[in-house]
C-alpha cells in the first residue's frame, strides 16, 4: 500500500510518499496563506500531482482540532484556519482519493508507538515547533476522547499568572514553550532579531539566549512530570523543530531529574525525527 502523506504546520507542509512503513518521496512548501479550502488544497497538490496516481489513499495530519467537520483552530496564532476547513473532504473531491485526517500529534503519536520495543508501554508523544502539541496511547490505542480535543496538552494552563495564549487561556505550556513563543522573547532580548535557530548557536556563550530555552524546556519538563502524575505513564517521546535543536532534550530530561522521584519520566527522541508528524499522517493506515 501506498500512502500520500500530508503534514500541515504553522509555516510548512511537508508531504511524502509512505510505502511499507517507510518515507520513498518528499516534498515541502511554505504553508498557504489562502482561506479558501479549495485554493489551499490545490496549492499544496499543486507540485505533486503526478503523484497522486501512484498512491492508494491520503492520510493528513494537522495542527488544531480535528473533527469529522474538519480543522478547528484552537490557537489562531499558529495557524488560522476557518473554522471549521473541510480539508479532508476537499482533498477526496479533488483527488478522488479515500482521505484520513487527524491531528498531527496524534497522528505521530501513533506512528512512534509502532516504533516502540514494547507494545505495553503507555506513552505521549510531544512536538515543540511553532507550537506545542501532543498524542497519548493508554492501553495500545490513540486516546482522542469523545470530541477528539484529547492530547492538545500544548494547551495546560501551568502558570496561573503567565501570558494570555492565543487559545483563550493563561500561562498555557504553549505561551511558554514553543517556537513561537520563544521567537517574541528572542525579539525582545535582542536589538537585532534573531532565528531560533541562531539562538540555539548562541546559547553556550550568551546567557540571555540560554535562559529562554531553558525556560521553555522547563515548561515542557513540567508538562511531562503533570502527565505522569495524571496518567501513569511509561515514557514520552520528543519532536518538533525545537524538541530536535541541539541540547533541547537533555535541557528537558536535567529538569525532569530536579523533581521529586515519583514524577519523573525519560524522554527519548522521537524515531520519525522531523517527519515523525508525516510518517503518522500515513500510520492512520496501520490501525
């Protein structure tokens, strides 16, 4: 079986070619601005056209909720859809093609716990990119709850007194954590804007840049340590942009190591690298 899949971030979409579990074709573009679900759609097929008739079906994954409706942004600042965007079903008209989609969390959620050594383990996989997602396995199945909102855990409030997040709500791991919002701290530190990336090169000789990471890997050490509390489980998994820039994991796993033994988890990097998001968007397949 071959899969087209389709992976839509904040700034890119990156789309491949799954066949036996494994990535055969890639292709990336910058996330459309359009509106129009039509348009949107056509973009992101646009380059890849050709391959649309060597594959069996489409599987997606996404930032924001997903519901049989379509997208529902819960953070408008990571990306803005209408709500709610009909993508899969756009998709299926345009490419008469069976279409699967599900949050990109949960999506390689999925997809890294095919990875794992043990089919017992209990775990959630967290991406830090643009913005801070999450997927949880209880028990050998996807937990999506009744609506779908399970694993949006980017969107725990752990600071009562913190920022407002683009969700609504106060001192979301988000706010604190993700690429987003550790680009407006970068801004406001330095008179001269920065990338993240830069910021990471940085960090060994630049106090300044160094606190900001390990602010947000602290963010995401507390979220972990929360989620072990709340659900017992075995091991988390760690992706994204940020979760994969240099040093960012074991700023996380020093600071899951300060808190009380009974709270503490390993985190391990994620098997799908940065296509861990990709890869499950096609291991929606693989029930």
């Amino acid at each position: 079986m071959r899969t087209l899949a389709i992976d839509i971030g904040g700034t890119k979409v990156a789309l491949g070619i799954v066949e036996s579990g494994t990535l055969v074709k890639r292709h990336q573009l910058a996330t459309p601005e359009s509106q129009d679900v039509v348009q949107f759609s056509q973009t992101i097929l646009k380059d890849i056209q050709d391959w649309v008739s060597e594959v069996d079906n489409i599987g997606v994954s996404t930032t924001g909720f997903v519901t049989k409706a379509g997208i529902t942004a819960i953070n408008p600042d990571t990306l803005n859809f209408p709500t709610p965007f009909p993508l899969a079903q756009e998709l299926a008209n345009q490419t008469n093609k069976p279409v699967k989609m599900l949050n990109d969390a949960q999506a390689a959620a999925w997809y890294e716990y095919t990875q794992l050594s043990s089919s017992s383990l209990n775990m959630a996989f967290i991406t830090v990119s643009t913005g801070v997602g999450g997927g949880i396995i209880i028990d050998g199945k996807l937990h999506q709850g009744h609506s779908g909102l399970a694993g949006h855990i980017g969107h725990m409030s752990i600071d009562i007194n913190g920022i407002k997040c683009g969700c609504g709500q106060i001192g979301c791991v988000e706010s604190i954590a993700s690429g987003t919002a550790i680009k407006k701290l970068s801004d406001n530190l330095f008179d001269t804007p920065i990338t993240n990336i830069e910021l990471f090169k940085r960090a060994p000789g630049d106090p300044g840049a160094e606190s900001i990471i390990t602010r947000s890997a602290q963010a995401i050490a507390t979220l972990c340590c929360n989620l072990k509390a709340g659900l017992d489980l075995d091991v988390i998994v760690l992706g994204g942009g940020i979760g994969f820039a240099h040093g960012y994991l074991d700023r996380v796993n020093e600071a899951i190591q300060s808190r009380p033994p009974v709270f503490q988890i390993p985190v391990i990097a994620a098997k799908g690298n940065y296509d861990a998001c990709l890869l499950g968007a096609a291991f929606q397949f693989k029930e």
